[in-house]
C-alpha cells in the first residue's frame, strides 16, 4: 500500500534531517519557540463550520496539482476567509518542505498543521521549532502505544493533533486513547477512491464532545452540503483551493450553504 511506501521514504528523510539539525539541537530551537499561531483546536471548535485550507503541490492520488502558486495571494485569499492552514511538509510524494511551513508561518497567525507522516519524535520538536500550532497523527501508520506516547508529546508541546482515522476499527482506537479532534478520510488510500459516505458511517460513531472533521475529496456544493448534514465541525481542503482561482469566493460560498 502506498503508505508503506510513504513510511519508507520518510525514513531516509528523516536521517537527512537529522544529520542537518541534530536532536539535541532540534528540541533546543523548540524550547526557543515563542507561539505566533492562534490554537488549532479554538479555531474549529466553533458554532459554525470552519475550513481548513491546504497547501500541497502534488499527491499520489492526483500526481502534480499545481505548476507554480503564488504563495502571498494564496496567503491573503486564506488569511481573509479559512479558519486554519494545512501545509504538506511531505518531500517526495505531496513536494511539500518544512521550509514552505515557515514562509507560511511569516504570513499569518492562523493555526497551521503540519501534514506529515508522523513516526518519529523528532518530528515533533521540529514541527515545534518551525512554529506549526498543530500535527497529524495517522492511526493507520501508528499501533496503539505509539498513537498514545506521540499523543502525549504532542500536548506536553502544546500542539495540537489532528487523529486520522479510515475506518471503525481506527475510530474505536481514537475513541479509546480519548482524541479530542478526530478526523475521517475520505480517501480510500488502497485504491485512492473517495467516498464521502465514510464521514456519514464514522459520524454516528462520534461523541458531540469532540471535534469532528471530514478530509479529502470535498470539491463542490453537493459535497459541503451532504457533509454538513453528517454533523461536522470542521472541512479540510486541498486540491479544490489549489486548483481553484480565487479559494476565498469558494470558502465564502460554502460556508453559506
Ligand atoms: O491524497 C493522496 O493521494 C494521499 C495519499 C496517501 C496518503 C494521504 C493522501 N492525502 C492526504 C490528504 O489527507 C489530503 O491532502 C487532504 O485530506 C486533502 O484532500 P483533497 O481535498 O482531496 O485534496
């Protein structure tokens, strides 16, 4: 499966990045960090539906999205109608870098999540250091101690997680390690087919306590609105905003819905 895939990349990566900034110096720079961002969990956890607005250049499902954004109008289209930003740090299978977070980071104060493959506490202090509010814990790539202790870390670093989840058996497993915002994708990472009827199934299964959020193949009016009937707080979108000229009229638009 591709994730596997992914997990082995990201093990090379990681080495490189460890060579480059060594641990020991990693967790200094995030002991150094003053929060610049407001709280990723505040900002969903709201009366009304919030939108999660993503940065990413290309993905496995979707090969390459974009030829070349421009990063400051993308910017002031998401500071003036998104809730958060999703910027993909991923290298070799979304082309995201975590030096693409920190010019994201100079631009606004809205909470930004990391979007990686989390399977190292390495990559936490340095989430931490490049000023991310938030990271997403994948619990299909996590066995249960490992969801639990990166959980932990996450809060004694005061970042919040997004807790992924595909299914009922990963939603039970969230559900037990007491996630406070959990999300469902859509995305059927096997064969890359969306079925947004995943968020409809998983939603009964989800305490009115947490927060809830759907992710991947949200691209018209039908789905906002099919989505917002299953009851979640919060969207999250990449290849609509990218693909789109102006993402801020479409966040507008379905946030009216
Ligand atoms: O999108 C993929 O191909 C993919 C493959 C393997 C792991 C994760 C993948 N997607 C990451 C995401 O979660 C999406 O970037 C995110 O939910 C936004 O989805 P979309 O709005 O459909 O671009």
């Amino acid at each position: 499966m591709i994730l596997d895939q992914i997990v082995e990349d990201k093990k090379i990566r990681l080495k490189e990045h460890k060579n480059k900034t060594s641990p020991d110096e990693i967790r200094r720079m995030a002991e150094e960090q003053v929060k610049i961002g407001s709280s990723f969990y505040d900002a969903l956890k709201k009366d009304q539906i919030s939108i999660i607005g993503e940065f990413k250049q290309a993905s496995p499902s979707l090969g390459k999205i974009t030829s070349k954004i421009n990063l400051t109008e993308r910017m002031e289209e998401y500071n003036a109608s998104v809730d958060a930003i999703s910027c993909l740090t991923e290298e070799d299978h979304f082309l995201g870098n975590i030096d693409y977070l920190r010019t994201i980071r100079k631009q606004t104060k809205l909470p930004i999540l990391r979007k990686d493959f989390m399977i190292d506490e390495y990559q936490f202090y340095e989430a931490k250091a490049i000023q991310a509010d938030a990271i997403l814990l994948i619990a299909a790539i996590l066995d249960d101690v490992m969801l639990k202790d990166f959980y932990q870390l996450s809060t004694e670093l005061g970042l919040d997680a997004l807790v992924e989840v595909h299914d009922e058996r990963e939603m039970e497993r969230a559900l037990k390690a007491d996630i406070k915002i959990i999300g469902v994708n859509n995305r059927d990472l096997r064969d890359f087919t969306i079925r947004l009827d995943t968020t409809k199934r998983l939603s009964a299964m989800v305490p009115g306590d947490k927060v809830f959020v759907a992710e991947s193949g949200i691209v018209t009016d039908e789905d906002v609105l099919f989505l917002k009937e299953c009851h979640v707080d919060a969207f999250l979108i990449g290849r609509a905003f990218m693909e789109a000229e102006h993402p801020k009229e479409l966040a507008e638009r379905w946030k009216k819905l």
